[in-house]
C-alpha cells in the first residue's frame, strides 16, 4: 500500500465526504469507511410517504449563511427551497397548560406571551456580548464564571412570565437538544454571539427539494473508494503514517496511509481502540463530552389541516412531544407532513418507547390539541437518534464546565490523526459545521506536506 499523500477517512458524514472531496481534489490517494450501508450518517431523507413526499429524519434546515452547504447544492444543481425561519414567524403557535394558540394572542393567555419570550430573546443578545470572539469562547473574560453555570441557571434569573421562560427552556430542548441544566451558559453565550445577536432577525432557511441526503449521495458518486458496511475498530498511530482496522462482514481488514481523519460522533469514537492510547486531552474529551437526545416523528396528513386554521404547523408546547414543525413547507402538494421534534430529557423518554409507541404519543398530542386530525393521517415514520448504533447521540451539547476544559482539544490533532465532525467546528450541530470541519481538516493536512 502506497502511504505517500494518502489519508483514510473514517465516516461518510458530511464532515468525512467534505474532506475527502477537498483532498480528492487536491490529488491525494483517499479511501472512506464508513460503518452504515449508506453515506450521509446524520443527513438522512425519508420517503416512508405517499406521492414521493419527503421527510428529513436527521439535517433539515440549511441556514441562509452556511455557504458550504449552499455552495454543494450549486455544484451539483440540487434545487432549494425556502422554509421560513427556524427562530421564530408570525403564525407560530403554542400549546401551554390546556390552551393553544398563536402566542401574541391575549384572549388565549392572558398577556402578550410572543412578547414575554422576546425579552428573553433581548436578555440573549445582551449575553452575547460577554463573548466577543466566538470562535475563542475559553478566552472569553468571565469564560470560567460562565461555563461554570447552566443556561437554566440563567433563564431561572430571567424576569419574564413563568411561560415565556418555559417556552424558552424547549428552545434549548430543541436547538440543542439537551436539558436547560445541562447546557453550559458559556456555550449559550457563544451561540447567541454567533446567531442570536441581534434580536427579532428572522432569517430564512432553506431544505433541499426531493432531500437533503442528495447532498451527501453527489460528493460520494465522485470519490474512488469509498468502502460500505466498513465499521472502524482500531487505529494504530505510528511514526510514519497511520495504519486503520475496519470490520467488513465478518472479516477484519487493515489499510495504512501517511493520515486519518475521524470524522464520527465522539460517542461512537469511544468504542474505538487507540494505539499508542490517545493523549491525554483528547482521551478525556473522547469519553466526556456530552450530546444530546432526540426523535422525530413524522405524520403525513391528507389534507395540510392547519393552514385553514392560520396555523404555520411550528408549534412549542408543553406536552411529551415539545415542538412540531411542518416538514413539506418548502413544496406545493396537497398532503402534507408534520414532524415532532423532541430533544432534550423528553428526547431520551421518547427514544426508549417502541417506534409505534413513539408515533402513537405524537398523534395522540396533536389530536387533542386538533380534534378529527388523526382521520387524515395517511403514513407515519420515527427515528431515534441514540438509538442509532453509528450515532447514538443527536449531535454535541457541551454541559457546563466543558467549554474551558475541552475547547481547544476539539480543534488539536493527535499525531498523524485529526479529528473532524459536527463537534469539531465553531458551527457545531449543523451540516455546515460539519462540512467546515472536514474541509479544514484536510487543508491541515495539505498545509503540512505543501
Ligand atoms: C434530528 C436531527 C436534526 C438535525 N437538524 C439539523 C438541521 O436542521 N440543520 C443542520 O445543519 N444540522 C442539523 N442536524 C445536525 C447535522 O445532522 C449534523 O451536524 C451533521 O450531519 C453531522 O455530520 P458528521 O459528518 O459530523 O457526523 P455524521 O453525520 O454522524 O457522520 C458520521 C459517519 O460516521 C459513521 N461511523 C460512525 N462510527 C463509525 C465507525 N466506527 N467506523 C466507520 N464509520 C463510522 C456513521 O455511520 C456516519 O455515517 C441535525 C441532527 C439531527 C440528529
């Protein structure tokens, strides 16, 4: 095997597919293994629907801003459609304590509960500030004050009604997928810097027409070898390159280039053997940082009920579910699907019932809240990320304290190792995070030999 400018990529993510794309580009000998049948590992489209309806049941949203993941869409002239913004829009609803409605309405709550929440917005923006680097949040001036606390700590100081700081705990539960206890404040800070600076900006995002998982299917139809139902078991780091073992059926195969690239979920990395061990840094942050849960469960109705009732689908509630979203908003057709979004401690309830128990529950939530709604489902999927064995998490929620111990590791190689995924980005949890930390990964790579 021929080790000179060569590099095995473990993973078919996006983070895996883009720096393989980079250094397959650049000249480099690159081979791919990846566990699953299929590439895309968390970008994952589901066509469990009746007239070639889609459903996203991993990445759904691509922001206005994440020009990586854009710039593939063009590439390959994968058609875009716009969704309305992932923070907030006008027809969302709520569903709190037995009510339901949109939530600036004051005959159903009582007070002005779309403008309760926006003050915890304004309170965010103003927490931004106390990072004013995001990509450096460990250098942040009150970085350990910071990390040291929860963003429940901090939506608990918050003065507005008890609902609007509810409605705000299932933004957490939703975004990043985690409970508010377990989130670090500073790791807040530094998301509200990178996003959330400037209250009341409602940017559009878009899904890729006919799947997202057409993204991560076009890089890999251009790399040479890309090895399925590859699961990597161990990596053996030596002083002139890398030599990978990766379990195929029921054979144990070996291949040796001069890098690697570890672009899977820490959480499936802690299965990995290591030799010479990982340093120590790396170790640590290999076996303690921490992600999150999370389900979806997709229903397609007949008839797109909620439109009459000047509902948008995006609905925050109480409830075992948290937060619904219409999955087909970005296309004309007649039916339509709702998905249930549920991160966070109500994620992790979820994951450990039975698919049809899991789908049963979500019916069941938006039957109440919409009676005669289940006589127009059609066709029902679920997913449940932890369940997954080539994931086991939904992407990486970093809890308190973690952020000043971890931080820099996250970005550091280990020998001829680096280390690229969702978790090793200032973008983290998103496909374009992901992408950015491959294509680093293998710049750094490039960078060393050029
Ligand atoms: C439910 C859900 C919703 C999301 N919504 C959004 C969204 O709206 N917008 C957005 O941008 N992002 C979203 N994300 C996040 C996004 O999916 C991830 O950030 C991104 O896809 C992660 O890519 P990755 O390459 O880092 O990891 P993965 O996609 O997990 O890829 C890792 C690959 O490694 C493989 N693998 C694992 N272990 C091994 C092994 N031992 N050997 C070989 N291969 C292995 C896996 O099978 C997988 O294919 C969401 C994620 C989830 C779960």
């Amino acid at each position: 095997m021929k080790k000179n400018r060569s590099v095995t990529v473990i993973g078919a993510g996006m983070a895996g597919l883009s720096a393989a794309y980079e250094l397959h580009r650049a000249g480099w000998q690159v081979t791919v293994l990846e566990a699953r049948g299929r590439v895309g590992g968390r970008v994952f489209s589901m066509h469990n629907f009746s007239n070639g309806l889609i459903a996203e049941g991993g990445a759904e949203f691509i922001d206005k801003d994440h020009t990586r993941m854009l710039g593939f869409a063009k590439e390959f002239h994968l058609p875009l459609g716009e969704v309305g913004s992932w923070q907030g829009q006008a027809d969302d609803w709520d569903a709190y304590e037995g009510k339901a409605g949109n939530s600036n309405d004051t005959n159903i709550w009582g007070f002005d509960l779309g403008k309760e929440v926006d003050s915890i917005w304004t309170a965010l923006a103003e927490l931004s500030k106390q990072v004013p680097d995001p990509q450096h949040p460990e250098s942040a001036p009150n970085a350990k004050e910071l990390d040291q606390q929860s963003a429940a700590d901090w939506i608990n100081r918050q003065a507005a009604h008890p609902l609007a700081r509810m409605a705000f705990a299932d933004h957490i539960r939703s975004e990043y997928t985690c409970e508010p206890e377990n989130f670090s404040l500073l790791d807040l800070a530094r998301n509200s810097a990178m996003y959330y600076s400037k209250p009341g900006l409602y940017e559009p995002t878009y899904r890729v027409i006919g799947g997202n998982d057409q993204i991560p299917r076009a890089i890999a139809s251009v790399l040479p070898d890309l090895r399925l139902n590859a699961e990597v078991t161990s990596i053996n780091d030596q002083t002139d390159g890398v030599t990978v073992t990766y379990k195929q059926g029921n054979s144990f195969q070996t291949i040796s280039s001069s890098f690697a690239i570890l672009a899977i979920p820490l959480t499936t990395a802690r299965l990995i053997e290591f030799n010479p061990p990982l340093p120590q840094a790396h170790q640590r942050m290999v076996n303690e940082i921490s992600y999150g849960a999370v389900t979806k469960v997709m229903i397609e109705y007949r008839k797109r009920f909620w439109k009459a009732k000047g509902w948008n689908g995006r609905l925050s509630t109480d409830q075992q579910i948290v937060l619904t979203w219409e999955a087909t908003s970005h296309i004309q057709s007649e039916h339509g699907i709702l998905t249930a979004y549920t991160g966070g401690g109500p994620g992790a309830k979820l994951s450990a019932l039975s698919d049809q128990e899991r789908i049963n529950l979500a019916v069941s939530v938006i039957e109440k809240i919409f009676p005669g709604s289940s006589d127009l489902i059609e066709n029902t999927a679920t997913i449940a990320w932890i369940n997954e064995p080539y994931s086991r998490c939904s992407y990486m929620a970093l809890a308190p304290g973690q952020v000043t111990s971890h931080w820099q590791t996250l970005f550091a190689p280990a020998g001829h190792l680096y280390f690229a995924g969702e978790h090793a980005t200032i973008y983290q949890g998103f496909m374009e995070g992901a992408a950015e930390s491959g294509q680093r990964a293998a710049q750094n790579i490039i960078g060393i030999t050029s």
